[in-house]
C-alpha cells in the first residue's frame, strides 16, 4: 500500500486502484450518495467498493492532484472552466436525489436551505484530479451535504 499525501497523514492509502480510508459517522451516507451517482452513470467520483472493520474501501480517481501554491495545469483557465463543467454535472445529478429530502441521514456539515443539491462541501484544487488540463474527477466527499448550489460555487472560488 502507498500512502496518498495531502489530506490525513498516515490514515489514507491506495492499494492497486482503490483508496483505503478511515470510517466516520457520515461514512454510510456518503456511500449512497456515491452509490446513487454511478447509478446515474456520473462518472467523475469514485465508486464505493465496501466498508471492513474501521474502513471504507472506494475506487481511485485516475489523475494529477495538486495543492497550493497552485501552477501549471490546474491553474489553466481549461482547468477553471472542465471544473466548472464537472461541478454543474454533479450538481445536476443530485438535484432530484431522494437523499436531499431523507432526514435520518448523517452528513459531516449541516444542511442549507434551499436544499437544491447534494453539494460536494469542498470542491477545491486538491480534491480534483486532473487529465492534461481537464479535471476529470473529485473525490472526498465527506462534506457533502444538502444545500443550495451557490454554497459550493462560492467555497469553489474562494478555495
């Protein structure tokens, strides 16, 4: 196994092409919303594989990740706009997602109103991957939550 750097140290690891990463509360609720996004053949996450004792097991997101200070590739203005693009595709697959509206659900981040998506919570430079200059995917998704679409846009920009 080999550790993936730039989020926790020492607790994520890819193993061939998946990732291995701690459970957490919000973890089940992740896993339907990753789930439901392949079953709407949204192909830019990763795929839930299983959960084992204290961990989840998801498929890796091929591509270059980067982290600040952001040059090169992912600060093209191809990057800028392929994100753009991926963000409204997910945006537009959740926006009729049963998990918007399940209240027994538990998400890391609290829910906003209007709770028009499923917003990813931290769709940044370092959760993305990278194809050339195409973001290609994002993964973490561990804060996402409902909300409305403009959460995600605004904490885009700003990160």
């Amino acid at each position: 196994m080999q550790e993936l750097t730039g989020g926790r140290e020492g607790a994520i690891y890819q193993k061939d092409n998946s990732v291995i990463r701690p459970l957490n509360v919000w973890s089940p609720t992740v896993h339907k919303l990753l789930t439901f996004l392949e079953s709407e053949g949204f192909n830019g996450s990763p795929r839930f594989i299983s959960s084992e004792v204290n961990c989840e097991v998801l498929s890796f997101v091929e591509g270059d990740t980067f982290n600040y200070p952001l040059s090169g590739a992912i600060a093209s203005e191809q990057a800028v706009s392929s994100c753009a693009r991926l963000l409204r595709k997910l945006h537009d697959t959740t926006a009729n997602c049963l998990l918007l509206n399940d209240t027994k659900l538990q998400w890391m981040l609290p829910s906003r109103e209007p709770q028009e998506v499923v917003c990813h919570g931290d769709f940044t430079p370092y959760n993305v991957a990278l194809k050339g200059r195409e973001i290609v995917g994002v993964f973490d998704f561990d804060a996402a939550h409902p909300a409305p679409r403009l959460w995600d846009l605004a904490f885009s920009v700003y990160c």
